[in-house]
C-alpha cells in the first residue's frame, strides 16, 4: 500500500464514529474466528445485526450506512447488502498496512 491509500484510511478514521464502528466490525471479525475476513451482519443466528450497530452508536440507519460506506471507499471494509442483511469482510491488507506504518 503506498501513502495515498494511506491518508485515505486515516482520513476515514479520523471521524471518530467512523473509528468506533471499524474498531467494533473488527471485534466482531476476530470474535468469528474467520480467516478470511469475512462474516455476516445481521439478525439471525450468531450473526451480528446492523441495527445493532446502530442502536450500539445511537446513531440512524443511513448515517451508519454512510459510515460503511466512507469506510469501503477507504479500503478498510468490503460489505453487500443481502436483503436487509449485510455481509462484510474487513480488508486485512489495510489492517496489516496501518500496522507497518506504525512500526
């Protein structure tokens, strides 16, 4: 990754919602065990739902909506809308991007 994908992902970061809903996709990430990244968000299951999301952020539908999508133009997250479920993947190249970064 180079430093333009880099100020993208910090850019997106620095909303602090933004941060706080990454941080929490990210959680929710490693608490399924994938490893690929990828898991579902929403209402069946063990699946997360994105409503709670919403109410964990007190925050509208369409502004967590337009948080993922600040966050996908940004490289950080990939997710599509399955009925009113959303299927994520969090982009582990950014993740491992920002690490190298620091270090």
């Amino acid at each position: 990754m180079d430093n333009i994908d880099l100020v993208k992902i910090f850019k997106a970061l620095s909303c602090e919602q933004r941060l706080n809903l990454f941080k929490m996709l990210y959680e929710w990430y490693k608490e399924s065990n994938s490893t690929d990244g990828e898991y579902s968000v929403c209402e069946e299951g063990i699946e997360k739902c994105f409503t709670k999301a919403c109410c964990s952020f007190r925050l509208s539908r369409s502004t967590i909506s337009h948080h993922f999508k600040e966050l996908q133009n940004a490289g950080l997250i990939t997710y599509n809308r399955n009925g009113q479920c959303f299927v994520c993947k969090i982009n582990l190249d950014a993740v491992q991007a920002i690490r190298d970064f620091l270090t």
